[in-house]
C-alpha cells in the first residue's frame, strides 16, 4: 500500500547536535511538506518542496534545512541553530488540490 | 489575508450527543475544504473534503461535513458520538493552484473529549 514513512518515531538530541529526520513516500506525489506542531499551536510549516531539486521556507525555517535530491525523499535536519528543537513533526505529501496525506511523525526530544 | 478559524479550542460532549464542530474561512479564491482527525501521538488523517458539488459531504467513521458559501464555513458534524472519536480535529482551506498558492492553510485545531 501507498503511504508515507516517517522515521524514527522517537528521537533524542544532545545540546549542539544536528539530527536528521526521515520522510519518505511511495504515493508519487510531487509535493512534500514539513510541519512542526507544539501543543495548543495547530501545525506550523517549516519547509515544503512542490517539485524535485526545489524547496520554500514556510513560516518557521530558522534552524532546519531540507533537501529535495529525489522525489520520493524529504529529510529535514534540525540544527543546532534551533534553540527549541522539541516537538512532535510532521511530514506529508501531495498532489496538487487533492490534499495532503500525513505521516505518523517523529517526537524529537532534547535531553 | 487567507486564513481558517476553529473557535473552539476544547469542546466535551456525551457519548451518544450529537456533535458539530465549527470552522469558518477567509479565502480568496473558491476553496477546496478538508477536515482532519489526530490521534494523540499519531498523523492526520483525512475525514472528508469538499471539492465542488453537492454541498453536503459525506466522510469516514459517521461524519459528515456542509459547506456553506455565504457564511464561509464548513462545519464538522455526527450524529452520535463515540468515545473512540475523541481526537483533535483539524479544518483546512487551500486550492488547486500550482506552487505555494495551493498550500493548506490548517486552523488550531478544536480538541473533542467524550465523557462515559
């Protein structure tokens, strides 16, 4: 079955790290997104790519980094520029009016 | 500016009540609408969206959703509430537009309890 993989479900980062997490998606969508979602905040876009090779800062992009090498793969890096990296993110992908399809998410936790 | 409202933030209701759940929307073009369901811990998970049509849309798990134009909303409903339903629930407005202009826009999100 078609869907999107996110992983690890869990993730712990040191003070300084940069972690990378996984998203990939088998539905041939060509778009993908990235969100961060904190509680009571809803869903705040970090990043989105609408074509291959290509990708646009959302609202919150100070301290993440994406790439977009192959349309199946979105992975979004959390640097160390990011002062308050925990969150619960989300990655989904699209075609074009159809709406999104998400997947299950990655809790990244600073320890 | 484009944007979407769910005014209420938590929202309880009985098992077996009838539930709604109220979004409205500023949107400059004719909009497509989706309602979205999280567990805790867990994706989204799409419930129904309207496209054009009938403007009365049907989902999954009971749902069902009605569109309307003058009021600029899209309001979530079902009829008898279950206590697997308690989720958060997320309304969404976006078009078919290439590049950014297609983006959802997602609102805050309206949290749903159901007391025993």
């Amino acid at each position: 079955d078609g869907g999107i993989t996110q992983s690890p479900k869990y993730l712990f980062r040191k003070e300084g790290q940069n972690v990378t997490l996984s998203c990939e998606q088998n539905l041939n969508h060509d778009a993908m997104y990235w969100y961060r979602q904190d509680p009571g905040q809803g869903l705040r876009l970090i990043y989105y790519s609408q074509i291959v090779n290509d990708f646009q800062k959302g609202d919150i992009a100070e301290g993440y980094s994406v790439s977009r090498e192959k349309k199946e793969s979105f992975p979004l890096t959390v640097t160390s520029a990011q002062k308050n990296p925990t969150a619960f993110y989300l990655c989904a992908s699209s075609q074009q009016g159809f709406g999104y399809t998400f997947g299950s998410g990655t809790r990244l936790t600073v320890v | 500016a484009q944007s979407v409202t769910q005014p209420d933030i938590h929202i309880t209701v009985s098992e077996g009540a009838s539930l709604e759940l109220r979004c409205n929307y500023s949107y400059g073009a004719t909009p497509y609408l989706f309602w979205y369901v999280q567990s805790p811990g867990q994706g989204l998970q799409l419930l129904l969206k309207y496209f054009s049509g009938d403007t009365l849309v049907q989902g999954i798990k009971g749902f069902e959703a009605e569109f309307k134009r003058s009021q600029s909303s899209f309001n979530l409903r079902k009829p008898s509430v279950h206590w697997s339903d308690a989720a958060e629930y997320f309304c969404a407005v976006g078009a078919r537009y290439g590049g950014s202009q297609g983006n959802l826009i997602f609102g805050k999100g309206t949290k749903l309890s159901v007391k025993p």
